[in-house]
C-alpha cells in the first residue's frame, strides 16, 4: 500500500504540468501520482499518458468529462489507495527536502500507535517577476513537530489560514467526511479544507516550506480581474460555506478553538465576496451583497451579527459611494500584508 496519493487534477495543462510531475517524482515508491485529465483540449492528456507509460508503477492517468477542479479532485479521492492524500495543482510544483520529510513523518505514523488526521505545512506564494516570495506559516499558531488537537491551536491573525497547499489529509477521513466538492465551480478548494475540519481530531505540523504555489498569470482564477467576472461562483461557494457552518454549528463549536478558525475562515471569504461585488460595481452585485449577508442573518442571526459588526464586515458595508471606494482601498491594503486572494 502506498503512503501518499496526489491527485494532480489538469486542464490544459501542457505548458506547464510536466514541472510539477517531475518534483512529485522524488516521493519514490511510497508515492501514488493520480493525474486527472478533466476533458483537455490540448495536448494534456497525451502528455499525462506517456508520464504514465515511463511510470507505470508511480502514476496512474483518469480521463474524464470537463466537471471542472472539484470533479477532478473527487476523482483523484476515489481512485486514491494511498493511505494520505494531497492535492498538489498542475501549475504548482513542492520542494524535494520538504517533501521527504513529510513523507517521512507520514510513514512514522503509518507504524505507530497514534492516529494522524492532518499534516500541515508551510507554502510558498510564488509570484511571476518577483524575487522574494511570501512564505504562509504557522510556528506561532501550531505546536512544531508533534501530534496535537484543536485544543492546543492558538489564534490565526486575520491573514493566516489554512489553504488545499498547507494539507495533507487521512484519505479515509476525506472519503468518509460526506465532502462533495460541486462540479463547474472554481474556488471549491475553499470546500476542501473547511468541510473535514470537524472530523479532524489529530494534527501534525511540519514548518517546512513544501508548496509553491505559482501566482500571477492573468488567466488564473485568483487574478482579481477574473474573480470579478467569475463572482457568481464565488458567491455560490461562500453560501455552500455558510451551509456547512451553520447547519453543523453544535459539532463544531464543541471546540472553541475550531470554531473560531472556522468563522473566521468564512469571515474572510464573505469579505472577499463583498468586496468583488463592490468591485463591479453595479446596481445588481449591490444588491446581491446585501443578499448575501441577509442570507447569513436567515441562515443564523448570531453568526450574522457577529460578522457583520466584526472588522471585516464593517469594513464591507461602509456607506455611499465614498464608503465603498474606502472598502475598496482598505481591502487593497489589507490583501498586500495578507494575501485574501
């Protein structure tokens, strides 16, 4: 059995991708590679076929109908044998030394008496044309190498969190979590590592710099342009989010350690989606603003106020135009320390 699966979900892919699979290869034998072809109009696909071909005991190829990222990363889960998955992005690749050595505290756990849930560890935004690259950690939030539980996690600031990079997850825990990531719908990663967060009992932090996630082409999700323009399915996210959280209020805040990461997860991913409504600016995303907060104060008044009255949610809802180019700047400011997005 194989300690780590990947699931490297592609499309079009093929400038890119082989980056990523060659870092992946250093995991050896331990390591599952599942590359998932999702409906590729290019050269992908036969890309991913002759890596498979070279690797025959390393890789593994599914091709399939464009579902899109969260279809492609429930696919890679189902077919996983590895007793932990990742997710690592086709544009993306890790670091060698990192990587040996989470493989290495995987397979400790694998041969002792403790149950690991969730390997954390650090990533790296890795930006186009930049130098110096911010680096996400948590050794001032999460106990350095040792098992520990959501009580022992201290307080994320406003601009740290947890993202599908810093994971490694117990495939059986993903598959046994209820965790259904929609089909053509980006942004779903915020999904990934939100949903299993109340099964997860049992963590591990590594403060090693493992992914490097590549930002800066003008065509990427996260580019502040196309996240305007693909709103609605932010938005359809951010509402998934608020679902999950409110209908499993008692079991996450059976732990007020998990419960405060999580809201202020979803605090954070409701201001972004405010602020790109601001962004465009209409009367219409105006409007489905406050459609979206009014469907938190209907889904639980509580967490409503609280979020609403809290620093970003005020930060959101500044009056008049004045008020939304405040919004605006002050988001601006904030993402250059924080990187929302």
């Amino acid at each position: 059995m194989k300690v780590l699966t990947i699931g490297v979900p592609c499309y079009n892919s093929e400038a890119y991708m082989e980056k990523c699979l060659h870092s992946l290869l250093a995991g050896g034998d331990d390591v599952e590679i599942i590359i998932v072809d999702d409906g590729s109009t290019d050269r992908t696909g036969e890309i991913a076929d002759e890596w498979q071909a070279a690797h025959p005991d390393m890789i593994r190829v599914i091709h399939q109908q464009n579902g899109g990222h969260g279809a492609a990363v429930m696919s890679a889960l189902q077919a996983a044998s590895g007793l932990y998955f990742k997710v690592v992005d086709s544009d993306d690749f890790v670091r060698e030394i990192a990587y040996r050595k989470i493989l290495q505290t995987l397979r400790d756990f694998i041969g002792g008496d403790d149950r690991l849930d969730m390997l954390i560890s650090n990533f790296v935004y890795h930006k186009t044309g930049e130098k110096r690259h911010r680096v996400m950690r948590y050794a001032h939030t999460l106990p350095v190498e040792r098992l520990f539980t959501w009580q022992e996690v201290g307080r994320f600031h406003k601009g740290q969190y947890i993202l599908m990079h810093s994971v490694v997850y117990r495939t059986r825990l993903l598959k046994d979590c209820g965790m259904k990531l929609p089909e053509h719908t980006f942004y779903v990663d915020n999904l990934y590592v939100f949903e299993p967060l109340p099964f997860v009992k049992n963590m591990y932090y590594l403060d090693v710099n493992l992914y490097y996630y590549n930002i800066g082409r003008e065509d990427q999700s996260v580019n502040e342009s196309v996240m305007i323009k693909r709103v609605d399915q932010q938005i359809a996210v951010n509402r998934m989010m608020v679902d999950y959280f409110t209908e499993n209020i008692g079991m996450i805040s059976s732990v007020k350690q998990r419960y405060r990461y999580m809201f202020n997860y979803l605090e954070i991913i409701t201001a972004i989606s405010s602020i790109l409504l601001i962004l465009e600016g209409s009367r219409e995303r105006l409007k489905e603003k406050e459609e979206l907060w009014n469907y938190i104060r209907r889904k639980n008044p509580m967490v409503f106020l609280k979020m609403r009255f809290g620093l970003l949610g005020s930060m959101a809802h500044l009056p008049g135009k004045g008020g939304r180019r405040v919004s605006v700047e002050s988001y601006r400011l904030l993402n250059r320390f924080f990187h929302f997005n």
